[in-house]
C-alpha cells in the first residue's frame, strides 16, 4: 500500500456535489478514482482532518467512511487508516456461475435465474422444432455472416418493425450481447469515447471496460436520452457513437416519442454521430414503436436478439447494418465467433416462419401484464415506475433506504434484487432505486411472496443507508 497522496485536491469537488455531505464525499472519492487523481493503495485523510478541511462534523465524515468499507471501495487497518481498495469488479447480477440458495430465496435480480419459471408458451415451441431438421447439411457450411436463407428469414422478421432491408443487410450474431460487442469493435477504436444513458445495461459497460472504451453518460428523462444533453457531450467530447435503448429501456422502462427520435437523429445528424441501436424488447408492445433504423438506416446499427422471445439458451440475433460498415463488423464477427451455430438458427428461423411465433409472443404479453398487475397492486404506485408490456420496474426508495442497504437486507428475506449502481455508469449519476425483474418468479404466487417482503422493507420507517 501507498502513503496517502502528495495532494488533497480532490475533497475540492465535495463543495460542488449536490446533495447530503456524506454522499458528495463518497462521490468525491468516486471521481477522483475515475479521474486517477486517487489510485487504489491510497490512504485517505483522518476523519478528523477531513470534516476540519471540508467544514462538516465528524459523524459526517464518519458516515462516510462507513459506507465506503461498506461498498468495497475502503478497508481499514487498525493504527494506520482508512485505504483504498481494488474495485470489486461486479458488473452485474449474480448469474456468471449457478449458485447453491434455499428453496425459500426468489431471484428477481435479473429476468432468467436459476429457478426462473418455463416458457408460457414452451409446448408452441417444441411443437415446431420436432420437423426434421437436415443437420448434417448445417454442420457442413460456414459461411460467417449467417447462412443466406436464414439471414432473409431475418430481415422478414425485422420488418415487423418497419426496418427495410434484404439478406445482404443482416448479420446472424450469437445474441444481443454479441451484436452489441461487434459494433463497439467496428465502430470505435481503444481510448475513444463512446456515449449511451446515464443508466446503461450492464453488459454493454462490460464491453467498454473489456476493449478499454470510455463510456460518457447522456442525462435522460422519462422518455430516455434529452437531446439537449446529448448535444451538449457531443460538442464537449467530439464522441462518434451513442448505444442507446429507446424502447423499454432497461432499467428505467423509458419508451421515447417518434418526436423525441426525431431529435435525437437530428443531433447524431449534426455531429456525423452512428446510432447503434438495442431494441430487443420492441416485440413486447402492440404496435411496436419506430427505431432509429427505420428512420435513418444509414446512420444507424440495430441490434436484436431472440434471448427475450425464446429464452437465454439460444443464443441467436440480428444485426442490421449500413452497407458502409459491413467490412469493419465482418472483422470483428471473425475476430469474436467466426459464426454463429447455423443449428441454433435453424430452430430460431423454423420458430420465425411459423404460425405459432405469434401465440409465443401473445403469450409473453399476457403473462407480463399478469405479473405487473401483482406488482402494482401489491406496492404503491408512488414508489413505482413501469409499464404493462416490461418484465421490470424501477422501484423508488425512501425512509432513506440506500440502493446497496435495501438489497443486501432484501437478500435477508430471501428476494434478490438489483441496485441502479450496476447501470450506473458515471459515480456523478448515483439513484437510489431499485430493478425487480416480475419474470424471474417461478410463478405468480411466489412473485406475491416475494413483493409483500419488499413492500414490508420499504416502509420500514427507521432509515437504513449503510
């Protein structure tokens, strides 16, 4: 471990952080951390020193202090201080290895745990993947981008969401995750700023973090991203990319306006600005929403995947991409999976051309607007930010519930739970709130359970931020 830094510079941005001093101390520390003004291995300031520089009593400081070692960032040695730790590296729900937990736990801190319940219309799917399916023939061929007949089946299915393109226009990816890391690849280069939300799904902070990309929030709204802002980082960071979500963002639910789009493009326009576009929750709605790719396919990369119709173990999607980036994505497709499973996509595909894809997605529909009914009449309304068509809410905190508090005295009640921290991808955006995946439940009665022990925990009336 380091002796504490030369110089204490960085407790000069608490007086400019909103909000209560123990929390601008915390993102303090935060930002200097971000901005390498603070390294781990660095020992911070007495507590006493500290409230005496910063003005503010020492059970501020001391607040403070205690929610860092509570966090991770801090540890503490007996007789030698309060130092900094390596991050963590949580980057979201526990889902990387299966995890041993009582039959009494119920994971809704993402939307496909462990126990999480059979597809609603799982005997539609299997019914269509009983046909003889010519395997020797789909293990044979490689070709990288997707085998044409499936990629024209794919670009069928795109136009259901007024997307127009042919076989040539569409990439076969090993899902949404995949078609998210092939675009940050083609599309940027190491070092270059990449914008999205302020909130941004965790996998795609991942992605950045991995290829050493440096993600730059874009304040939102409940509509989404504010093109206000959008131009301003723009103009400040002269970035090329945006990864956004405009159709039942995640975590927030957020569905932008045509109006709303509009801007946004008009901004992307006037910065020469590529859109790649996330849009794997539009088949959710009644009348899907209009994306980006619609509006400007040749500014816009539009990814999808079929993870949220069928389930997570088929890993298959969809890239449709202006014709100026094809090269750059077939270099990156090579470079990640060379291709995706032409079996896998067969089964996909055959769902596709079927009559029954419309009772599977009917049947999604149904079972979503079925859960959030129990969510809404189980937890009030204020506390509460969704829509019918979501697999998730925001859940809103008060009493002084901390994100971090609420869900590790959660996981005591055996719910699991997600904070915003995950998607937070700036330390300056902090919210205190809360995402409840309603489909992680093996059933509508255990998502009741599950939802009574929260609500009891949120109106706790003895405030827990530690």
């Amino acid at each position: 471990m380091t002796s504490s830094p030369k110089s204490n510079d960085w407790t000069r941005s608490i007086a400019s952080i909103a909000g209560p001093r123990y929390l601008a101390i915390v993102k303090a520390v935060e930002l200097a951390l971000d901005t390498g003004d603070l390294r781990p291995g660095d020992r911070l300031p007495p507590q006493r020193d500290l409230a005496k520089k910063v003005g503010v009593n020492i059970g501020t400081v001391s607040r403070a202090y205690a929610m860092m070692r509570d966090s991770g960032v801090t540890s503490g040695e007996v007789g030698r201080g309060t130092f900094l730790q390596e991050p963590a590296g949580v980057d979201g729900p526990s889902s990387l290895w299966e995890r041993s937990a009582p039959r009494s736990f119920i994971d809704l801190s993402h939307s496909f745990p462990d126990e999480a319940p059979v597809h609603p219309a799982a005997a539609e799917i299997l019914r269509e993947w009983h046909a003889d399916i010519d395997i020797p023939s789909l293990l044979a061929r490689q070709i990288d981008a997707g085998l044409r007949r499936h990629r024209a089946i794919g670009a069928h299915w795109l136009s259901r969401f007024g997307l127009e393109c042919g076989p040539d226009d569409v990439m076969i990816t090993c899902g949404g995750q995949h078609g998210l890391l092939l675009a940050m690849a083609a599309l940027s280069r190491a070092g270059d700023v990449v914008m999205t939300e302020e909130l941004a799904f965790y996998g795609l902070k991942s992605a950045a973090g991995m290829m050493g990309r440096q993600l730059v929030s874009v304040r939102m709204d409940r509509e989404g991203l504010m093109p206000q802002y959008l131009d301003i980082v723009c103009r400040r960071t002269g970035a090329k990319v945006l990864f956004c979500t405009p159709t039942l963002h995640n975590p927030t639910t957020a569905i932008m306006s045509l109006e709303r789009r509009h801007e946004i493009l008009e901004v992307c326009r006037r910065h020469d600005v590529t859109i790649v576009e996330d849009d794997v929750w539009n088949f959710m709605l009644d009348t899907p929403a209009v994306p980006f790719a619609a509006l400007d396919p040749d500014r816009t990369v539009y990814v999808t995947s079929f993870s949220k119709i069928i389930g997570p173990g088929l890993r298959v999607g969809l890239l449709r991409m202006p014709r100026h980036a094809q090269h750059a994505l077939g270099v990156a497709l090579r470079a990640t999976t060379l291709m995706a499973s032409a079996v896998t996509t067969e089964h996909v595909v055959r769902l596709l051309t079927s009559k029954s894809i419309e009772t599977v997605i009917a049947a999604l529909r149904t079972e979503a607007r079925a859960r959030q009914a129990i969510l809404t009449g189980i937890i009030s309304e204020r506390h509460l930010i969704t829509r019918p068509e979501a697999y998730y809410a925001w859940l809103k905190l008060t009493n002084g519930w901390s994100a971090e508090a609420f869900v590790r005295e959660a996981h005591k009640r055996d719910v699991g739970i997600t904070p915003f921290t995950v998607f937070e991808v700036s330390s300056l955006n902090h919210s205190d709130g809360i995402r409840i995946c309603i489909n992680g439940a093996r059933d509508r009665s255990t998502l009741e359970t599950a939802l009574h022990r929260l609500r009891t925990l949120l109106l706790d009336e003895t405030p827990r931020v530690l």
